[in-house]
C-alpha cells in the first residue's frame, strides 16, 4: 500500500526547535513536500525535497533520505503562530498525491 | 498571479440531495486541478484530479463526480449527498511549468454539513 506516516501530536515552547517526522512508502516517488495548515483555513506549502539532503526556507528546514525512506521538517525559533497541523506528502504515480494524516504542532509560551 | 475561487464557502444539506460545488482558477492555463476532502481532524484525500478539459481520474468510487467543463473551472458534484460525505472539500492547482505534484496550491475550500 502507499502510505505516509506522521505523529499525530508535538507539543514545544515558544522559542524552541522542534523536528517533524515522516515515514513513506509510496509508488512514484517524486519528492517530499511540507504544508502547513491553521485551524479553519487552507493547506499552504511550505517545502518540497526532490533530493536528499537539507533544504532550508528561512526559519523551516526540510530534509529527506530516500534509502531510508523518512524525511522531517524542522522548525526553529518557534513562535506561537506556528501552531497549526502540518502535513507531508508524497507522490503516487503521474500527478497524483498522498497525503499524511498530519501532526498538530502545539507552541506553548 | 495565480488565484483560486471556490464556493460557496460552507454549506448544510439534508441526505440525498444533490450537491455542486465549484472551483475556478485566474493567471494560469491549463493547470493540473484536484478535489480533496478533509474529514475533521485527519488528513487530506484525494478525490479527483484533472489534466485537462474533459480528463478526469477518479480516486474514490463513491457517490461522488467531477467534470472540468472549461480550462480553469472544476466541478464536483453528487446526485445524492451521504452523512459521510460530510467535510471540508478543497480544490488545489498545480504551480505553472511543474512535472511533478510537489507544489500545490489550495482554494479557501468548502465546509460541507450534511444532516
């Protein structure tokens, strides 16, 4: 099956890092992407990785190691905004893509 | 730039009646569009998704259709609506000139509550 597996809940202090993880097991591998998503609103991208390795966008950094098929997002200097639901996704053939249940990440002051 | 409309924004219906929503997209053409619904609390499932006018590949088997009448319009409909069909529906495009669905683009979505 294709599946992406995430932790459902992160709690961390505003301030701090925290790391994000994601599992795969995907057909059609294109890449890793990130999106955030606040309570009530849209999906918005946030990063994608096509190869292995870091990718850093600011205060967000995404990393992916397709031998082991995991990839993270990092978050650093948390802020209380960030308490949203953030999702990894994959692709599963041509144009289409899964997505993970997503982990609500909980800043706290 | 590109934008994408959806509406209406939310929307109570009785079980089986039918259901339109649409999705309409500016700056852009001939964009890869998919319908997702997001049941509460989880993640996002792919419905449908379309490469071009009149090209639709459905993902889920159910009560649920999609049509691409026009380039940048989508359109998901049912005949009859479920309780499980209850959600939040969001239309997404694909980012101009890519090969691959990394970078999607989401519509504002559909807060659907069916009774």
């Amino acid at each position: 099956g294709q599946s992406l597996e995430q932790p459902s809940e992160v709690t961390a202090v505003e301030g701090a890092i925290v790391q994000i993880n994601c599992t795969y097991q995907t057909s059609g591998f294109y890449g890793l992407s990130w999106y955030q998503q606040h309570d009530g609103g849209a999906p918005t991208f946030l990063s994608y990785n096509a190869l292995d390795g870091l990718e850093e966008t600011g205060r967000f950094s995404s990393f992916l190691s397709r031998s082991d098929s995991y990839g993270y997002l990092l978050l650093q200097e948390l802020q209380m905004k960030d308490s949203a639901s953030y999702f990894c996704a994959g692709g599963a053939g041509g144009f289409k893509t899964i997505f993970g249940a997503g982990t609500r990440l909980f800043v706290k002051a | 730039s590109q934008t994408i409309h959806q509406w209406p924004a939310t929307l109570v219906q009785p079980v089986g009646s039918p259901l339109s929503l649409e999705c309409t997209v500016e700056g852009t053409s001939n964009p890869n569009l998919y319908w997702y619904r997001q049941a509460a609390g989880r993640g996002l499932q792919l419905l449908f998704y379309s490469v071009g006018i009149g090209q639709i590949s459905s993902e889920v088997p159910q009560n649920l259709s999609a049509s691409r009448p026009q380039d940048r319009q989508f359109i998901l409909s049912s005949k009859k609506l479920l309780l499980s069909d209850s959600g939040f529906y969001l239309c997404a495009y694909l980012k101009e000139g890519q090969g691959s669905p990394y970078e999607q683009y989401f519509g504002p979505g559909t807060r659907l509550t069916v009774t």
